[in-house]
C-alpha cells in the first residue's frame, strides 16, 4: 500500500498544535503552583499587619456574618482564598475578550508575547513579596494578563481544518490535565524542600519565573503567526506539610482522570455527538458537586472528584471545538475570549466550600436545557 503523504497545511496544523501543547503547559505549570500553598500564604501575611490584608479580613468578617459561617479559622482561610481566587477570576473574565479582540487586529503571537512578559513580572512580584500588598498587586497583574489561555486557542480556532481544530482543542484539554497534576506537586515539592531561614514560597515562585521565561523564549521562537494578515478586526510546619500534600494528591487524581478520559476517550467523540455527550457531562456535575460539598469521608469525596474530572475532560474541549466552527476567521480571538472569560467568572467561590458546590448543583440544569436548544436549532 501507498504511504498517504501529509499535505503542508496538515504538517503545518500539527507543528502549531505541538508548539501551543507545550507553550500552554509551560504556562499552566506556573498558574498551578501557587494553588496548594495559597492558605498557608494567607495564613504567613496574616501575621504581618499588612493594611491592606486587614481591610479585606473586614470585608470577609462581614460576609462570614451575614451567611452565618461559624467563627473558626479554617473557614476564614477558605473565604479569604475565595475572595482572593474570586478577584483574579474576575479580572480574567474582564481581559480575556479585550485581549481576544486586539488578537483579531494585531496577531495571536504578540499578544502571546505581552500576556507571558505581564505573567513574568506577576511572578516575579510574588517571588520577592514581603508585604500582603505587593502579593495582592501580583495576583491582580496575573488576572489581567491571563489571557493567554484564550489565545491558545483562538490559535488552534485558527487553524484550517476542523479535523486539526478538534484535535488541537483535545490537546488543550490534555494541558489542562498535566497542568494540574504536575503543578501542584512541584508546588508543594518545592515548599517542603525550603530552609527554615527561607520564605518557604520563593522556590515555587522562582519556578514560575522560569516557566514563564521559557514560555516566553518557547513562543517567540517556535510559534508561527495563525492569523490570516488580510483579516483584521479590533500553622506549624507539620500541619502546613500534611496539608500541601492532601491538595497535591487531590489535584493529582484530578489531573490523572482528566487525561485518562481525555485521551482514551474525549477525543474519540464525534462532532456530531459532542452536544449530547457534553449534556450528560454536565449532568454528571450535580452528583458531582453534592459529594464534593457533603462529603464527609473520602470514598464521598473522590467519588465526586471523578465525576467532576469526568465532566471537565469532556465539557471543555468540546465546546471549544463547537465554538470554534463560530465567527468569522477575523473573530476567532474575540469569540474563544468571551468563551474563556465565562469559565473565569467564579464568583461564587466567594460562599465557602460546602455553600458553593451544594449551591451550584443546581444551576447545572440551565446548561443542559440551553444545549437541548442549540440541538434543536442545529436540526433545523
């Protein structure tokens, strides 16, 4: 039998796949150290004085009274790193369609560029922080250049062929999932590894730095330009180890899942299934979200952990592979801004725990029905 010989735009689609895999891994690896030593930070600018970590402390002690949270510390950490998640969720929902939409005008690779050197200096910000304000000041310049991940993949959006878009949105998903595996451990690692004389952060934030340098020098010399030039658009250390190592192995399973179901299945999904099995995703989200709120064992809690990671390997690549078939190809950056900002609009993060996954079970029945919709309107 002949060799079927790959034609120059499919070579071309699988180098710029290739490059955005591992550019949006580079990048995911840096956003995801941060996550299991987040309260212990809380917990090391709590005892600073800071002005600002106590003019925030105010706005959480009125929130934790009038929802009637119980005065303890656990749950103060838990809605002072929701105030503080909620915040840079906000500013990615706000920049993610601004930088989408100057992506359509002035290229995909620039905008790259500046989001990584803005993530760069949050990091290194966050690296040398002695002061709750200049971390806060970190955590704002890395909401605002954090869209970065919408431009992956208005990238990939930009690619010719829907089978390249869909294989490339799989990979996103598949970056997602190292992400969030590695991260987190080479977060907690890192931490653990620390002097008693040293800030117990900096290693992990210094890593970042480097992630994002070599991001940096990763794009600029191996990412093509995908936009079409003729289209333009406008406690004790003990108790502080055993807890960065819980959250490294939750976030392990996670991530584990996700690229179990993500390669073995999600992308085998047919595009003309993908509405249907995005449905029963997101169905699979209220058992998801009670077990996770309620649970109080960990059969509970890893039982919605899985249906979580089930739904998150499905939901996201395929619904950015149906987004990317919208808008025309001087829109595809404004049109994946706008579908990444709504997934960073996390406000909700803001009631605590058990509040939010019991809370937003429900809600999960208002995709399902909007999807049924687009169902319809696609068979007619």
């Amino acid at each position: 039998m002949a060799d079927v010989k790959s034609t120059p735009e499919e070579v071309r689609s699988s180098r710029v796949i290739r490059v955005v895999f591992l550019a949006l891994l580079l990048d995911l690896l840096g956003f995801t150290l941060i996550l299991p030593l987040l309260p212990s930070i809380l917990d090391h600018y709590s005892q600073t004085g800071d002005a600002v970590y106590q003019s925030l402390q105010s706005i959480v002690d009125w929130f934790r009274v009038a929802v009637g949270v119980p005065m303890e510390n656990k749950y103060n950490s838990v809605l002072f790193g929701g105030l503080i998640g909620s915040l840079y969720s906000m500013l990615q929902f706000l920049s993610s369609p601004i930088t989408g939409a100057l992506s359509d005008d002035y290229g995909r690779k620039p905008l790259l560029l500046l989001t990584t050197v803005g993530l760069m200096v949050s990091y290194l910000l966050w690296a040398f922080s002695r002061s709750f304000t200049v971390f806060l000041l970190s955590r704002v310049l890395g909401g605002i250049c954090k869209g970065n991940v919408s431009l992956c993949t208005a990238v990939v959006a930009d690619l010719p062929c829907p089978k390249a878009r869909n294989k490339g949105m799989a990979m996103i998903g598949v970056a997602f999932s190292l992400g969030f595996t590695l991260g987190p451990l080479m977060g907690a690692y890192f931490a653990l590894r620390v002097k008693d004389t040293e800030v117990f952060y900096q290693g992990p934030a210094g890593l970042a730095v480097l992630f994002s340098l070599a991001d940096l020098i990763f794009i600029f010399f191996m990412l093509p330009e995908t936009l079409q030039k003729f289209h333009c658009g406008l406690k004790n250390r003990q108790s502080t180890i055993r807890t960065h190592m819980q959250q490294g192995k939750m976030f392990f399973f996670i991530g584990i899942s996700m690229a179990v179901i993500q390669g073995g299945y999600a992308r085998r999904i047919k595009p003309e299934n993908q509405i249907h099995t995005v449905s029963l995703a997101i169905l699979s989200l209220i058992p998801a979200f009670l077990l996770i709120g309620m649970g109080r064992n960990l059969i509970m809690l890893y039982t919605g952990l899985f249906l979580y990671s089930f739904a998150a390997a499905i939901v996201v690549p395929c619904l950015s592979s149906q987004v990317s078939g919208h808008g025309t190809s001087s829109q595809k950056g404004t049109v994946m801004g706008i579908l990444r900002s709504l997934g960073a609009l996390a406000l909700y993060w803001l009631a605590g725990a058990d509040l939010c996954f019991i809370f937003s079970s429900v809600f999960f029945v208002i995709p399902i029905i909007l999807l049924s919709c687009l169902k319809r309107l696609k068979e007619e």
